[in-house]
C-alpha cells in the first residue's frame, strides 16, 4: 500500500516537471522574464561553445521550422535569402550584430543638379538606415558648397569628397564603380566592414537595417521582380562585355543599391570598370550602363543575400500586394530637368 502510495507520488511529481517544461517551451512570451532568462543564458552557453552568439536574455518568439511567408520566395535556388517583411526579427538580428562592433560605409554621389536630392536622402537616413550603428557616409559631389548641414546623430560621419564635373549622366553613373574600387582600395580597409552604394535620388521610409549585410548584396529591382526574364532589360548584343544570352539570368537587380564585404564589393567594382573599359575600347555602351555589368557580374558571381524591391521601390505613392513595407524608394524626377544631357 505504502509503496503504491510512494509510486503515485513519484509519477505525479515528474508530471507536473514535464508540464512544466512543455509550458515553457510553448509559451516563451507569457513566461516570466527570470525564466526566460536561465533558459536562454544556457543555450548562449551552448552555442558559445560552438563559436555562435546568442543574444542572452534577449526574449522573442520562437523561430518555426514550418511557417514562414507564403506569398513570396524568400530563398534562392542557390539558397541565398531573399529579405522581405516577415522573414526575420528586428530584435535577434540587431542584438546579434550589436556584439560586433561594425562600421557601415555607404557611398552616394551628387554631381549637378543631383544635389537637390540631399537634404531627404541624408535627414530620412538618419530616420531609418542602420539606426543604432556606425555609418560612414562618403558623398561624392562637384559642389561641395550645396551639401546641405544635417545633423547627424552619434556614431554617424560625413566625408565629402569632391569630383570634377561630367558632361553625361551616363558617365557619372558608370564612373561610380571605379571610384568605389579605389576607395576601397585606398581608404577603407581598416575604417569599415561593410560597404553599400546608394541612389541619391531616393528617400528612406522604413527601417533598412543590418538584416541586409551580407558577403555579396543585391536588390531586386522594383520593375522586375514579377515579370519573366525575357523581358529583363539585360544587354543582349554580344559585342558587350555586359551581354546575357536570351533565356539566361536569375533576376534583374537595380544598379541603385548595392553592397556587401569590402573584399567582394571591390572585386564587383574593379571587374565591372574593367568590362566597361572594354566596351568603352570598343565603342559600345551596355543598354542600362553599370546596371548592365552589374547584372552580368551578379550572373557568375551569385549574391549570398537578395534584398527585395521593399529595399528600393518606384514610387512611394505604388504600392503592390507582396510588397508591405516601402523601406528606401526613387523620389520622381525630371530628367530632363536635372541631368546635364539627355
Ligand atoms: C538607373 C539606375 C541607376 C543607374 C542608372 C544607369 C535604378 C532604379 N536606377 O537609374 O542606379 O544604374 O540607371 O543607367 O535602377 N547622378 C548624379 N548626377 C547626375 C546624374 C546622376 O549625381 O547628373 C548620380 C546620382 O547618384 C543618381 C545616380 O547617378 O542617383 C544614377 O543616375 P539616375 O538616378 O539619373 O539614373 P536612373 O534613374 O536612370
């Protein structure tokens, strides 16, 4: 009688253990925060031993094996994601590289009229792009007297850097990758981790944030992410060293953004200056200039991460079904107006 007694105890004592286990691991956020945080301190310990950070203490829901956003692709076939709303947490991500103690490099030209774009690219960034990291603005410009004063908060610089004008937009445009390959190459080795290179007639309106870093980074360019490739504006006369074969191509990416490590964005930069050089040797243009060498390069060279078109939209007034938040956009222009050639 007594040992029965002593067996039902036992059996009810591990009942409420294991009921209290499966409660926990079901129901991370009603937990208490003290729980919460031996638990997760002993994973940290963990994947400390395995070389991983973990963010200890950090309380957020519990990633799913099973679901995750169905109307988008969010991974490449050679499994590289695809960043959009949805796919990951703001707060695992951030408090992962916050351990890390990186510099974002970002490039923007203004040359001409361009400069007018300024004061929303820089006051919007300061709102939105990588809000809480060191960032290093390099802005290239012909006038250096128009960059307008904005403040910019802690951790965030500013070096302008002054470029001679240029007859042709298309040449402003396209001389943005060799001048990126020597500022790599020349001054940011040992001041920055991470490099992108921007539009400057854009403006952000959401959070564009260390969920983008990546080895090699590209964006899929917002006309294009819901059409078939034979309609890519790709460069399809064979004489160009941008040229695609029909039927060949994964996406087609905005020559708008773009980045990644230094080493990969300075071997993209210096490849796509010397294709150009080539076509520039033998007389031929690609269609959408750096674009067109960016597409080839992006081609053979597959990016480890894709940003989607919420990283650069058309218009902010457009909005589409899979894309819910517009984070960076093209402000409208004239061209006509602001370029110095047509
Ligand atoms: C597309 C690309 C752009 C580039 C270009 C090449 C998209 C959304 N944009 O833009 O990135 O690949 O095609 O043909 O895919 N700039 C000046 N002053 C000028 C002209 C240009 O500073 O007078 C700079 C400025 O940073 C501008 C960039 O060059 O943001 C690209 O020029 P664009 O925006 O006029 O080119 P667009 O809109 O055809």
């Amino acid at each position: 009688m007594v040992l029965r007694q002593s067996f039902l105890i036992i059996l009810a004592f591990f009942g409420m253990v294991l009921c209290g286990l499966i409660y926990l691991n079901t129901n991370q956020n009603s937990c208490k925060p003290q729980i919460i945080e031996k638990v997760i301190t002993k994973k940290n310990w963990k994947l400390k031993n395995f070389g991983l950070r973990s963010p200890v203490g950090l309380v957020y829901n519990q990633p799913s094996a099973l679901v995750s956003r169905t109307d988008v692709a969010s991974v490449t076939p050679w499994l590289a994601p695809i960043v959009w709303e949805g796919t990951f947490d703001s707060r695992v991500i951030d408090s992962i590289y916050k351990q890390q103690n990186i510099t974002i490099a970002t490039t923007v030209f203004a040359l001409g009229k361009y400069t007018r774009f300024l004061k929303d690219f820089l006051e919007s960034a300061e709102e939105h792009y990588f809000v809480g990291f060191r960032v290093h603005f390099y802005l290239f410009t012909d006038q250096p007297e128009e960059v307008p004063n904005v403040k910019l908060g802690q951790e965030r610089y500013l070096t302008v850097k002054t470029l001679p004008s240029m007859n042709r937009w298309q040449d402003i445009s396209m001389s943005r990758m060799e001048i990126l390959e020597k500022l790599i190459e020349n001054e940011l080795a040992s001041e920055a981790d991470y490099i992108f290179c921007l539009d400057v007639d854009t403006k952000f309106y959401g959070r564009w944030g260390v969920e983008s870093l990546g080895r090699l980074v590209g964006v899929i360019h917002p006309w294009f992410f819901n059409v078939p490739r034979f309609l890519f504006t790709y460069e399809h006369r064979p004489k160009s060293q941008a040229y695609i074969p029909a039927g060949k191509g994964d996406f087609y990416y905005t020559g708008a953004a773009f980045g990644g490590s230094l080493k990969d964005v300075h071997n993209l930069t210096k490849t796509c200056r010397e294709q150009m050089n080539i076509d520039t040797a033998n007389s031929i243009e690609a269609l959408w200039h750096e674009e067109s060498h960016l597409n080839k390069y992006f081609l053979y060279n597959k990016p480890s991460k894709l940003l989607s078109p919420e990283y650069l939209w058309r218009d902010i007034s457009m909005s589409s079904g899979s894309v819910k938040i517009i984070r960076f956009s093209h402000v409208a222009k004239n061209n006509a107006e602001v370029r110095p050639n047509l």
